[in-house]
C-alpha cells in the first residue's frame, strides 16, 4: 500500500506513515500511489498548436505551374509558325 500524502510504500502496520507521519487508518493508505504534480492540465486549459500556414505556398506553386504551361504553350505555337505547320 501507498500513502495517500507522500506516495511512498507502506512497509510497516504502523498508525502513522515511516516518512511523512500522516496517520495511516484506512483513508490514509490507497493501493494506488496519487502523486500531484500542482495544477492538473486538462485539455480545455492547454492551448492548441496553431496550424501552418501552408496555403501561400500552394498558390505559389500552382501558379508557378500555370506559367510554365502558358510558356510552353507559346513556345509550341511560336515553333508551328516557324516550322509552317
């Protein structure tokens, strides 16, 4: 068993716990230690990530693409006027 106040193992039958003294009667022994960290998080408490701003970047690709097609277009066209085709 466990005190409830230090977390420490109870080795002993004793009234009061070896390392702390809390008094030991049944609702000072858990079979769990419960040891507190200060303020307990919850999830409404911890703030979420904010997400990356991918969607600049995406634009820019995709008009990047765009004018590489557009080019590619107009050089084709130029090369069938020349090639009188």
């Amino acid at each position: 068993m466990y005190c409830r106040q230090c977390g420490k193992t109870v080795v002993n039958k004793g009234k009061y716990c070896e390392f702390c003294g809390t008094p030991l009667d049944l609702d000072g022994l858990s079979p769990m230690p419960e040891i507190s960290f200060g303020a307990e998080k919850s999830a409404a408490n911890t703030p979420m990530p904010k997400p990356k701003n991918r969607g600049i970047g995406c634009i820019i690709k995709a008009l990047l693409f765009l004018l590489a097609a557009v080019l590619v277009a107009l050089l084709l066209a130029a090369a069938l006027k020349i090639c009188g085709g």
